[in-house]
C-alpha cells in the first residue's frame, strides 16, 4: 500500500495523486468515508475516459481518418 501525505491547499488539506492512478486535472471521483477507511472510485472516470476514446475513434471513422 502506497502512502500519501496530506497537505495545505488553501484554507483545506488535500492530497496529490500519484499519476499511476491515471487521472487527468479535472477528473471528478467519488469518495466515501467506511469507519476509518477513505475509499476513492475512480470507476466512473474510468468509464468517461473509455467513452471519450471510442467517440474520438467513431469521428476519426466518420473523417475516412483510419489506419489500418
């Protein structure tokens, strides 16, 4: 398990991500407090980051822009 240290932001605390997690600036995830666990779902970026790959695919199929 990796260990992230909490910093000042501001008037708020945070954390800097490592990039291993994949998520760009602007990313929104999900987080949720179990007792003394913090548990951050990235699922859902997943999930936009893999729609915004196939709309990018079908408009470079729609532009005759395909490699094959």
């Amino acid at each position: 398990m990796k260990q992230i240290k909490v910093r000042n932001i501001g008037n708020s605390v945070g954390i800097i991500l490592p990039k291993e997690l994949g998520l760009i600036n602007g990313d929104i995830i999900q987080a949720e407090k179990k007792g003394n666990l913090f548990i951050l779902d990235t699922s859902k970026v997943a999930r936009e980051h893999d729609k915004k790959l196939v709309e990018d695919s079908f408009a470079d199929f729609e532009k005759e822009l395909i490699i094959s």
